[in-house]
C-alpha cells in the first residue's frame, strides 16, 4: 500500500519481552511485532528451534521451519535463566518493557522467578500475558497440553466433520495455538488501552482450552440454552438444498450459502422452475422438509459443467457461491493478493520473502510483518548494550560465565 513504510504502527513505542515456546504463545509476541512493537525473545542459548514441521535442513539458510515464521519481526537475546545471574537479566529487561508474555508452566515460572508478582514488583507498569493450556485454575492446570489434544478435550473434534462418520474430525492443523496467540494479542492490547486510564499493569491469562470453547460459541450455546446438539453437516441430508457443496463436472468443487428464502431464485439460476411445481418443493419451507430429495437431484446437475461456469450463473444472481479452492488456488486468487493476505515483502539478508498477511487493514497505522527470524541470540549485543545499557567487557564477561 502506497507510503504505508513511511508510517508507524500502532503498538510503535511499545517494548515486549517474550519467554516461550511452540506456537500458542510466541504467536501472540509476533502479532505485537507485526502491530509495530519492538519485541525482545529471550532464547536458551542453545535454543534448539527445529522441534516443530517445517524444513530443517540449515534454518540459518532456509527460511523454512515453522518456528522461524513464529519468530518474525523479533530480536533474539541469549540469556541462559537457570542461572542467577541470568534471572538477573531479565528482571533488568523486565523493568524496561511494557508487556512480558510467557507460556511455560507455573513451576517453571517459579523456579526461574519470572512469575506476575515477581516481575509487578519490578515494574508495576507492566501487563503480564501468560499463555497456558488449560487455564489459569483446576486439577489440570498445569497438565501439559498441546493444540491437537485439546481439539479432543474440548469436544471440537466431534463438533466437525460429516454426519456419516463415526470418526472424530481433527480441524487444522495449528488452528488452536494460532487462535490462541491472536485472543492473546487482543488481550494484551486491551490491558495497554486499561493502562492508559488507570497507570496499572495486570495479568492476562489465555490457554488453548479456552480458545477452543469459544470458536465452539454457537455448538456451545445451542447445547447450553436447549439442552441439544447442533448436527454435524451432511452431505446428502443437510437441512438446505443451498447450504451446500456438489462437484462438477471437471472435478473441482462448489459450495453455496444461500438462505432457505432463496430457494425460488436458486431454482430459476439454475434451470429447475418445474420443481417449483412439485409439492415436495413448491417453496422453502416444503424444501427444506425434502432437502435429501433436493439434494439428490442437484448433485447429478452440477456434475454436468464445469466449476467456474456454474460460479458465472451463481453470481450472475445474486446467489452466495464460492469455489472450493486448494490451498495454491486460494494462495494465487487475486482477492487474496489485492488485500496482501499473503504478504510480500524485500528482505536485505533473505531477499524477496513472503508471509501470510494480517487480517486486519488500518488506514493510519499500517500493519504487517516487518522482518524475518533472526539467529538465537543474534541481537544479544545490541539489547544488553542499548536497554541496559552494558558495556562490551560486561557483556563479554557474562559471556565468559555462560550466563549469554
């Protein structure tokens, strides 16, 4: 977008410090980066990042791994915090940030001090984010947890997925952890709004369990306020003719989601008045009582044209219709493109890099990702030197002791 790079973002000014690992919670540090903010991770010196899918083969070359997509727009400072000199360090580091984000478990946290009421006293300025995976009480609080489990846990894997089978439905891969990190995000930034107003830090808490139990909110709500579940989607039995997805005939996919009331003008689009005639679909309501019929006729028709003809038809009219895109189709589409979902951008180092975009467009502040991962403890110098305020034979001593 035009003059974007000669505008700041909106968290421009805002210092985070991040001590985690996986996904969930370093997410949340790379979307402040995003936003603009300048984001401290604190690594083991011998930070072993290849634990994730990804291309391993030198990460230092390849630009491939997942958590170096994680890692973006961040400066990566070595400090190793078992020792007490290194716990040292990040409550000095502690003290010059605005926001500290976390996701490792509450016996870590204490045994390496870096728990909320430690680092309060330290700076009581500071909004303390903890990224955990089952939230902050009960019996399993300090479970270990990942995004794939809590997919079982929390009952989205049986919310999913065709009616037909029996099976429970693994959503994607990740959804969970990224969720968590954008719900994580949003609180942090809401704690900084608070501060503003009243001069006080606090904690925020987010886990992947409660993640999933509000993208769950309609299954949720339904079973709370009815006592029922929600069904499964069926392909053959869905309740609308036109919520809906038929393959055509050149073996690509469509999917409509037009409402029950449309059901006229989806007839006429496509060339079906005479079911109008017919009693068991002479208007919405007696169409959806008969959808397994409905559904049965129309799967036959849209296998007789190609995709990208039936689309033309349906947008022609008015009707809500997609194509159901592989994920490279989706990537090249030019809607996709036009609004930077997939970001591109020109790296000194790395050269031409791409990413995927943010989700939301702000006239003022522009937002998006500003850099690759660095090496661990690639700006360990500059943060020790330029925060703290180190010189070269202090850090080069530290060094020495392996506290760096």
């Amino acid at each position: 977008m035009s003059g974007e790079n000669e505008k700041k973002g909106p968290l421009d000014g805002i210092r985070v410090m991040e001590v985690s690992m996986a996904w969930a919670g370093p997410a949340a540090g790379a979307l402040l980066g995003d936003m603009g903010a300048e984001v401290i991770n604190i690594e083991k010196p011998d930070q072993n990042r290849n634990f994730m899918p990804g291309r391993f083969e030198d990460l230092q070359k390849v630009r491939g791994g997942l958590f170096e997509a994680v890692s973006r727009n961040k400066k990566s400072v070595s400090i190793n915090l078992n020792k007490d000199k290194g716990k040292d360090l990040a409550h000095r580091l502690a003290a010059k940030c605005d926001v500290f984000t976390i996701n490792i478990r509450q016996k870590a946290l204490e045994k390496q001090k870096l728990d909320y009421p430690t680092l309060a006293e330290i700076n009581p300025r500071i909004v303390y984010s903890r990224v955990s995976g089952m939230g902050p009480e009960g019996p399993y609080a300090d479970r270990r947890i990942s995004d794939f489990i809590t997919q079982g846990f929390s009952s989205m894997m049986h919310v999913i997925g065709e009616r037909e089978s029996e099976l429970p439905q693994p959503p994607l891969t990740g959804i969970l952890d990224q969720t968590t990190g954008t719900f994580a995000a949003q609180s942090i930034v809401t704690a900084l709004f608070v501060r503003e107003r009243t001069g006080k830090g606090q904690e925020v808490h987010t886990s992947i369990l409660g993640t999933a139990m509000w993208m769950m909110y309609m299954q949720l709500y339904t079973y709370l306020t009815e006592n029922r579940l929600m069904d499964r989607h069926s392909k053959t039995a869905t309740y609308s003719t036109m919520r809906n997805y038929y393959k055509c005939a050149d073996g690509q996919w469509i999917i409509f989601g037009s409402t029950p009331p449309e059901w006229e003008k989806f007839c006429k689009a496509f060339g079906q008045e005479q079911l109008l005639q017919d009693e068991r679909f002479s208007n919405f309501r007696r169409a959806i009582q008969n959808s397994k019929a409905a559904i049965a006729i129309f799967t036959p028709i849209f296998a007789t044209r190609p995709r990208d003809e039936w689309l033309k038809i349906a947008w022609e009219n008015d009707l809500v219709a997609a194509p159901v895109q592989p994920l490279p189709e989706a990537v090249a589409d030019e809607q996709v493109q036009v609004n930077e979902y997939v970001y591109k951008f020109e790296d000194p180092q790395y050269g031409k890099l791409s990413y995927p975009g943010f989700f939301s467009h702000f006239s003022e502040t522009p937002v998006h990702t500003h850099r690759p991962s660095t090496g661990v403890g690639f700006n360990t110098d500059e943060i020790l030197r330029d925060v703290l305020g180190l010189g070269q034979p202090e850090i080069e001593a530290l060094r020495a002791d392996g506290v760096i």
